[in-house]
C-alpha cells in the first residue's frame, strides 16, 4: 500500500484531485523544494536586484525603471500564484508560512522605501503603509491564543491597489498618467488606514470573546470541582 487514498490518487472511490498525478504527488510529500516554495524564493531574490534596478543610473533613468517595475510585477505575480497552489495541491509548509508574508514585506517595503528616498513619494506615505503592515502582523501575534484574524475582502483590495500605486510609481510616468498614480495611491492609502482599524477592532473583539470563553472554562471547572468535593 502507498498510503495514498484513493481519492488523492485519483482511483475508483472519489473525486481525482485538481491537477491529476501532480495533485497526488502533493499529496505523497510537500516537500521545501515545491513550486510554492521555490516561487517564494524567487521572490526573494527578486528584492535586492528590485532595488538596484530603480536606483540604477541616478535612480531617475526610464530603462532603468522599466526593468525594475518589471521585477516588481513578477515578484507581486509570484504572490499571487504561490498560495494559490500551496492550497490546492496541498503544499504547505513551514517555511511557506514565515518566508511568503516575509517576501511580500520585504518588495513592497523595499519599493516604498526606495521610491521616498528618490523624492517619488512622501515619506509619510511610506510609514502609514509599512507602520499598519508591521503593526497589524504584531497583533495578529498578540491574539494568536484566542484565534486567527481571517484576511478580509478589504485586505484583498488594499493589497492590489498598493501594488498597482507602488507599480505606478516605480515607472517614470508624466502627464495625466503621473495625476492618476497620485489618486490610486491616495486609494491605496485610505484602504490601508480602514482595514488597519478593522483589524484592530477584530483584535479587540477576539480578545475578548477568547478572555470570556477562558473565564466560563474556568467557571465550570471550579464548580465541578466543588462537586466532586461535596
């Protein structure tokens, strides 16, 4: 026997798994080397080329900057697929879970911070997005006893438009093209703010809902105790 059931291996008795003998071969093993992993990796590497391609040449040079918008648009494709198959074939694994939201701070802290270092953006833009991007994942720690803050609609769109303002930015765009990068990255910026006090404000009412579930458990055990004692 392989171990493998017959659903996961797409025999007779279920459902065959999306992918065919790629979707068993997950299933056998979700080893580092995965395409989910190597993705992350990728992306990775993508950061410290990233940044020398917009700062090459004076930082100011459009060849310079199509190249590197170019790494920044496959490192923010490279996130958007390596989850996406993580769950589906069922590639999950540890180093996945620190080094992908790792990855995803590390390019869009790096072009933010890049880009207000160039005059391109004020460096309060830069420090609302990356204080809520660092605060937020601080707090999902703080709460993690309770339960998990699940990623929300919003969060999905905030982390589009940040891509799409942070893409804008990096091209040397003039004209009407550089006044509406201005709107998609005041977008962006509202979007980071509201979903951050959402996350808050779901932080909040986890903690207490896990702090008034703790002290029913409590409750309970003392009370059966006392009985056992009476």
């Amino acid at each position: 026997m392989t171990g493998v059931p017959a659903s996961a291996a797409g025999g007779a008795g279920g459902k065959p798994v999306p992918g065919g003998k790629l979707g068993a071969a997950a299933v056998n093993q979700a080893s580092l080397w995965n395409i989910a992993n190597i993705l992350t990796m990728i992306r990775l590497l993508l950061v410290p080329g990233f940044v020398l391609l917009l700062l090459g040449n004076g930082g100011y040079d459009p060849a310079w900057r199509s190249f590197a918008w170019a790494a920044f648009a496959i490192a923010m494709i490279t996130d958007l697929f390596d989850g996406h198959l993580a769950r589906t074939y069922n590639l999950v694994t540890d180093f996945g879970k620190i080094a992908d939201p790792i990855a995803d701070k590390a390019i869009m802290g790096a072009a933010l911070i890049c880009l207000s270092y160039l005059g391109d953006l004020p460096w309060w833009v830069t420090g609302v997005i990356l204080g809520r991007e660092l605060g937020i994942t601080l707090l999902r720690f703080i709460v993690i006893r309770y339960g998990v803050i699940p990623a929300s609609r919003g969060g999905k769109m905030k982390t589009l438009a940040q891509g799409t303002a942070v893409g804008m930015y990096v091209l040397a765009l003039t004209g009407p093209l550089a006044t509406l990068r201005f709107w998609v990255m005041a977008i962006a910026v509202v979007l980071t703010v509201v979903t951050g006090l959402d996350y808050v404000r779901q932080a909040v009412v986890l903690r207490r809902q896990g702090i008034a579930k703790e002290r029913a458990q409590a409750l309970e055990r003392a009370e059966a105790q006392e009985r056992a004692e009476s």
